[in-house]
C-alpha cells in the first residue's frame, strides 16, 4: 500500500490530512517537527511527503532541502503562506507542488494521486531502461545478473559481455571478429575459437536445447545474430 509522511505541526490539519488520505486507501505518518520528519523518512519507505512550511525548529524550506538531498519521492509543501517569491524558493529547495491553506481536501487528494501515478510511472520506466526482457530471459543490467525464467544463472565477465552487446542489438547479424573486437578489445587476427567457445557457453545456459539455439543463431559463413 502507498504511504504518506505528513509533517505538519498543526495537529488538526494533519488529523484532517490523514483521514482523508486513509479514506482513500493511502497510509500515513505524522511528523511534527522537521527533526522527527527527517528520522521518519531516513527509517521508512514514503511515496510522497506532505510538507508544512512553518514548522517549529528547522522550517520547512531547509527541510526540504535536507530531504531531497537523499529522497526522490514528491514533496508537496503545504502552507498557508501565498507569496510567489515563496513559492519560488520551494520549487529551489527540491519541492514539486504548493498547496496553500485553507485547501480543498479532494484538491489535495488529488494532487497527491497525481504526483503518485506520475512518480510511479518514471521508476518503472527508469527500471525497464536498466533490464532487458526477451521472451523468458531477464538482464538486469544494474547487477549484471541473468534470469530465465526467473532462475539465476551465472556467467562470467566476458559471457556476459557477450550476451549483453548480442541482446541489445537483436536481429542484428554480427561477424566473430567484429564480436571479438567489440568485447575482448583488439583485433581478432583471424582467430575466432575465443567466440565459438563463449557462444557455446551462454548457449548452454540460456537455451533450452543448446544444438537448435532460440536466442542466438548462428549465421552460417557470416557469425551470429540474436533473434528477438
């Protein structure tokens, strides 16, 4: 379930912020203070912050800062506050939306869905941009892990390397020596033993039947190619 750091001093309004935030399926904490704010957030996972500008102690312009410093979930400032230059300074420290008091609870439940879904949508983006999925096998390339069917299997640097320039070029015929110069970093001199010999490794962990290969097909007198 999505959950909600609310740090605001008032405690009224960060009842009314809770409930409603509940009545519509979101959890929440609330701070009120920065420091316990800070502590919270260090502690546990948030997918967005509701933060007052006025708080007691550190006020809620520094504290924004010091939390995007090490946090990419929204912030959302609440405040009742309504000068531009203010909110100027909100959107410097790392905010990404005002709302100010008194404020609509279903304006600013909405918002919150909003900044949600639109957060959600970029990680996931960003997590599809740092994997490959073809058909059953999974790269994940942050880790340098393999996958099929989601059972790991283990290859070594240059296996990897391999099947990693292979599968981010699908459906692209490539020549030994041209894999050899791409991966090992010099020229082949005409020997290609090194290739056939990788090539029959991670064919032996990523196909089903290693002598009818589906990933990576042998292009006869040519090289190989991976079919996506």
């Amino acid at each position: 379930m999505q959950r909600v750091l609310i740090i605001e001093d008032e405690k009224d309004i960060a009842e009314l912020e809770r409930d409603y935030l509940e009545i519509n399926g979101i959890e929440s904490d609330i701070a009120a203070t920065g420091e316990e704010g800070l502590k919270l957030a260090a502690a546990n996972s948030y997918s967005l912050i509701l933060l007052d500008l006025m708080l007691p102690g550190i006020d809620g312009f520094d504290l924004c800062k010091k939390l995007r410093a090490t946090l990419d979930v929204p912030i959302l400032m609440v405040t009742a506050r309504k000068e531009d230059i203010d909110k100027i300074r909100g959107f410097g420290r790392g905010a990404d939306d005002y709302i100010v008091k008194p404020f609509n609870p279903n304006e600013l439940i909405a918002r919150v869905k909003a900044h949600m879904a639109r957060y959600d949508r970029l990680t996931k983006r960003d997590k599809k941009l740092n994997e490959i999925h073809i058909r059953n096998l999974m790269m994940d390339l942050d880790s340098r892990r393999v996958f099929l069917d989601n059972e790991e299997k283990i290859f070594t640097a240059k296996e990897y390397d391999l099947l990693y320039f292979l599968a981010s070029h699908p459906n692209i015929v490539f020549t030994k020596e041209h894999l050899f110069e791409q991966i090992w970093g010099y020229d082949a001199v005409g020997d290609n033993t090194t290739v056939t010999v990788h090539i029959r490794k991670i064919r032996e962990k990523i196909e089903e039947n290693p002598s009818l290969p589906q990933f990576i097909e042998t292009i006869w007198g040519v090289g190989y190619r991976f079919r996506k």
